[in-house]
C-alpha cells in the first residue's frame, strides 16, 4: 500500500510539473491568451499578440531578445508594431532585442507588441516559433531581463504557434506528451 501511494504522489508531482515554467515568450490570437493556433486562409492576413507569459519565473524588466522561426516561407511575417516605449534592434525573423526605459508591469501577462502574419499560399498546417537570436553569444535561450538592478539575464521558454491547425499549449502545441501503454503490475514492478 506504500508504494501505492509513493507511485501516485510521484505522479501527481510529475503531472503538476508538467505545465509549469520559468517564462515563456508566446504568440496568442486571442488578447485573453487562451489560442496558440489559428486557421488562416491564402492571402489572409490576421494580428497576433506577442506575451511575456511569467509562469513561476521573475518579472520582465529592461528588455528581451529571440527571434520568429516559420515552418514555411509561404507564410510573410509584416511589420511588428510594438508599444511606444519599446526600442527594437534587430529584424523579427533574423533575431532582435527590445529594450524598454522601465520595468513592465508585474502581471502574470505582459503584452509585448502585435505581429501581423500572412499566409501567401500554404493551405496546409505551419508553425510560428519563438527560438533564440543566433546573434546572442551562445544562442542558447530566449531571454529576458529581469526586473532587478543588476539587469540578470534570464532563460525562457519560447512558444509555438500553429496555423491551420490545433494547439493546447504553446509549450506542447500539439498535444500532451505521448506516452507508452503499460499496466498496474508493470508500475509496481518498477518499485520492487
């Protein structure tokens, strides 16, 4: 009966970690973050929302850094609009740092600037994704400042959008994890 239990507190661990993260920088169709996909038509243009979303991570302060990543080049990224205190450096799809004069207010959602994407001729499912800047020295993460004195850099996850397709969670967008069928007595075989 312990290790019942042991095997089912393990589990519930494992579940409430699964959707936990330090930062995530995000594409949402929608202002209230809930649609990390969208159907978009040949020709259609729609607007995207770019979001800091905090998750168990610090608050953004002094700026941010990655860049786009499309799955197609039938897919055209247009001119970012980004907030008037927002000073870009950089091109969108190549990489490119946003610097802002103060901290962004400590929500759980920060709105970072609007993208509008258009999709030239690709009627099939494509991706949006928010990588690291190659430029970043190594371009490992997508990063974000801290809102503390010393400018602290730190690591985010960077999310996936979906086009004419379906998305749960820009950090999985197509679905949970797959997992392998077993049975109870090959879970407690592990434990003996």
């Amino acid at each position: 009966m312990k290790h019942l239990l042991l095997s089912v507190a393990l589990v519930a661990c494992l579940a409430a970690g699964a959707n936990a993260h330090s930062g995530m920088i995000a594409l949402f169709s929608d202002t209230e973050n809930h649609q990390c996909h969208a159907a978009l038509g040949t020709l259609q243009t729609g607007n995207f929302y770019l979001m800091y979303v905090r998750g168990d991570g610090p608050r953004l302060g002094w700026g941010y850094e990655f860049r786009l990543l499309k799955s197609t080049s039938m897919a055209a990224i247009l001119s970012p609009v980004w907030p008037t205190t927002s000073i870009p450096n950089g091109l969108i799809e190549t990489g490119i740092m946003i610097a802002v004069p103060e901290c962004f207010p400590d929500q759980a959602y920060v709105f970072l600037g609007t993208i509008p994407i258009m999709n030239i001729a690709d009627p099939d499912t494509f991706t949006v994704r928010i990588v690291p800047d190659p430029a970043m020295l190594p371009p490992i993460a997508v990063v974000i400042l801290e809102c503390d004195p010393f400018q602290t850099m730190h690591a985010v996850s960077g999310g996936t959008f979906v086009f004419n397709g379906v998305c749960l969670d820009p950090l999985y967008p197509y679905g949970a994890l797959a997992t392998k069928e077993t049975s109870w007595g090959a879970i407690k075989e592990l434990y003996r």
